[in-house]
C-alpha cells in the first residue's frame, strides 16, 4: 500500500476514534403575548398527587368572582363528582397574579382517566392516576425554563408513557418578572394539566427582595404540593408515595441543618417508611451533592455533611438534582466513595434553560462518575418490580430524543443494605 494511502486511512480512523457529539446551536427564550386568555376560564392548569388516591387541581381565572370547584368524572361531560377548594393572590411589585385556586380531588380509582372542568364553565381536560402497582414511569426533567429547547424537551417527555413528572427545581426562570410565571404555566399545561407534576424548588424560585420580599411567594401561590398531607410545615419540602416508591422532596435552599425544622421532619418522614410496602426510595433536591462539572462546585457541600449521613442510613436508593445545566450519573456512592449501599446519584438540569449549558468537566474524571455530558435532554425511571428499575437519559438531538445513557438499578432494599444498616439509623433517628 502506497505510504500516502496508508496515513490516510490512519487520519481517517484517528478522526473516527477521537469523534464527539457535537451539540445543536442554542435556541431562543420563547415569547408569549401577556394575556392569552381573556375570559373567566380556567388557565395554566396543572395537577399534582395530594395524599393516598388524590390530586390537586390547580389553575388560575381572570375573574375574582370564579369558584374554586372541580367537576369529575370517567366519561367525557359526564361529571359525577363535584369539589370545593380554596383560592389565593399575590402582589409582586407593580403586578398583581389572577385568582389562584387549588382544589383536592378524590378518592380516585388507581390507574384510571378522569375527565374534569375547573370553575364550572370552560374546557374539559382529562386526567390519568397513576397505577398502584409495579411498574410505574417517571419522567425527569430540571431546569426548565421558557426556549426553544425547554418545547423541545417538552415534546420528547409527551411522546413517553409516563405516570408522574420529576422536576428537582427551577421551572419559570421568571426572575421576578412575574408574568413569566404564567407563560411559563400556559406552555407546561398540555403536560401538567393530565399526568401530575411534583416539583420542588431551586433557586430561580427564590425572587427575595432584601426588606421587602420574602422568598418563594409566587412558588408557594401557585405550586403548591402535599406539604400538609406529608407532615411537613413547609412547601419547600415533603414526601408522597406512588405504587411501590417513596419519594421525597427536599429543600436546597431552606434551613437544612441537624437543628432545623426540614432536618426533624426529614427524621421523622424516612422512620415511617415501610420498605416492603415501598421498597424503593427516591429523593430530590435542587443542588447535587456529587458533581464532577466546573459549574456550581461545592455549594451543596454543607447539604450533604448535614443530610448525607441520615439519607445513606435510611438506604435511599436514587437521588436526583438539578442546578449544573448538563447530565451526570454516578455509581452507587456516599461520603465521596464507591460503596454498594450507597444511592446512585443523577444530576438532570439540561430541561432547556436559557442560560445554556454547562460544558466543561474536572480531570480526571472522579471514580464514582459514570457518564456526564453537557446536552440538554430529560430521564425517564421505570421501576419494574420491587428489585430493578431501568433509567435511561434521552438526549435532545436536534429534534429528536436520543437515548444516550441507561443502567438498570438494583434496589437496596433486595440487596441486605437495609438489613446491615439498622442499627445506624436507629441511632441517628433516636438521637438528639
């Protein structure tokens, strides 16, 4: 072979072997007219789990006068169930929020559509519960936002047969731009308004303004979740169950230390759990405590030293988090090394946000890191039966979702970590 033809053929598989995906451009914030509605009908609507076979209803009206009831029922304009709930508002500088209602709804058949209409006038939508038995789907998705790629994303999640949405914080990236909370509300509604969304904050939700405005307010008014029904006193915090998960949610930027109040409701939620009724147990919060990316390093050091050591004796299975604008998934992990009853921790805040990804990574990669990439995209968790679940992360490729990462995950609860590590929580739960 002629010399020239053999280093060209060299280049050609060096350039193959050293090829990288090579992200899409970054698309553009999307833009809303300020009022899409202006009748008194519901708008914005979206729905999340409120306690054993329940939901919340919520949605906003123009009209102060519009009543806070659900009418439901399986068949399409057959409503054979009426609720009442209650309503709210809130002023932000030089706006003023609609009416804000929240009505609970139920009790509800597991694994069911429901068809309903919110205020008594206005559009059907139509609902499904989740199953109560294995195998149930969640899809996954942080840092949202309002571009290009957040519709993108949007579309991919819509296109899987999913039970329940995941969002680990920032969902508007309104800002204190306050209508952007409802632009925001109006693009999730097709989703959020049929399979429920549980949400918990990060810090495009805080809008604090020093002397004048406490934090969370336009979150708290308007994505309220079953705080109440899980024992907790704060919005910013709480837990539920679907089929055979406990999930909780906790927060990132409330008091989170050994004398707080999320500290003794955290204590108090994970000694209630049954691992035989729920043999997988999930938590989520904003800022990830096991990150590899340039981005936000650090700054849930002082979470972790605090939450690690009682999460990993409660045997939590899977963490996720947002924040770090790319993906990353560890091996099972805690108190920064490998160990196999440790949780398997995902970082997931690649939804579409606006201020683009994160690209760059330490070197080396850390032995507990698995796979990261900076791409937007989302995650879809099957839990299968008791003892495996699938997670796969879809890549936004272009327009298309590629699935570019999956492990198939063995609970801790079928491997004897729960067993081993008994006396550890006991003494952590009985303890000061």
């Amino acid at each position: 072979m002629e010399p020239k033809l053999v280093l060209l053929v060299f280049m050609l598989i060096s350039a193959t072997a050293i090829c990288e995906y090579i992200r899409p451009p970054p698309r553009k914030t999307l833009h809303f007219p300020w009022d899409s509605k202006s009748s008194s009908h519901a708008q914005q609507v979206h729905i999340s789990l409120a306690g054993d076979k329940h939901m919340r209803v919520s949605w906003v009206s123009n009209e102060k006068s519009s009543l806070s009831m659900v009418e439901y029922g399986t068949s399409p304009g057959r409503y054979s169930n009426k609720s009442q709930g209650e309503s709210t508002s809130y002023s932000y500088l030089f706006y003023s929020s609609g009416k804000i209602h929240h009505t609970v709804i139920g009790p509800l058949e597991d694994n069911t559509v429901y068809y309903y209409r919110c205020g008594g006038e206005g559009p059907e939508y139509k609902l499904k519960t989740p199953p109560a038995q294995f195998p149930v789907m969640f899809a996954v998705a942080g840092d949202l936002g309002q571009t290009g790629w957040t519709k993108t994303t949007l579309d991919h999640i819509d296109r899987c047969k999913y039970d329940v949405h995941l969002l680990p914080g920032d969902l508007s990236y309104a800002d204190y731009v306050q209508h952007r909370w409802d632009t925001f509300a109006e693009l999730v509604e097709p989703l959020a308004s049929t399979r429920p969304w549980m949400v918990t904050q990060g810090n495009h939700e805080k809008e604090s303004i020093l002397f004048f405005k406490d934090g969370f307010e336009s979150y708290n008014s308007r994505w309220k979740m079953p705080f109440e029904e899980s024992g907790s006193s704060s919005n910013l915090y709480y837990s539920f169950e679907v089929a055979g998960a406990h999930i909780i949610m906790l927060g990132s930027y409330t008091d989170y230390d050994e004398h707080s109040d999320q500290y003794n409701w955290l204590k108090a939620d994970v000694a209630k759990v049954d691992r035989k009724k729920t043999p997988w147990l999930l938590v989520l919060f904003h800022v990830p405590w096991y990150n590899s990316n340039e981005a936000h390093q650090g700054e849930g050091d002082r979470m972790m030293a605090a939450m690690e050591p009682l999460l990993h004796a409660a045997s939590v299975d899977i963490v996720l988090a947002g924040h770090v604008h790319a993906y990353e998934r560890t091996e099972r992990v805690n108190n920064g090394k490998l160990d196999p009853c440790g949780a398997v921790h995902i970082t997931i805040g690649d939804g579409g946000n606006r201020e683009g990804l994160a690209s760059n990574y330490k070197n080396p990669q850390p032995a507990w890191s698995v796979f990261r990439e900076a791409s937007f995209g989302h995650g879809e968790l099957k839990l299968a039966n008791s003892t495996h679940a699938y997670w796969s992360w879809h890549r936004n490729d272009d327009d298309e979702p590629v699935r570019s990462d999956q492990v198939w995950i063995t609970s801790l609860e079928s491997s004897g970590c729960i067993t081993e590590k008994k006396d550890e929580l006991r003494k952590i739960l009985t303890g000061p």
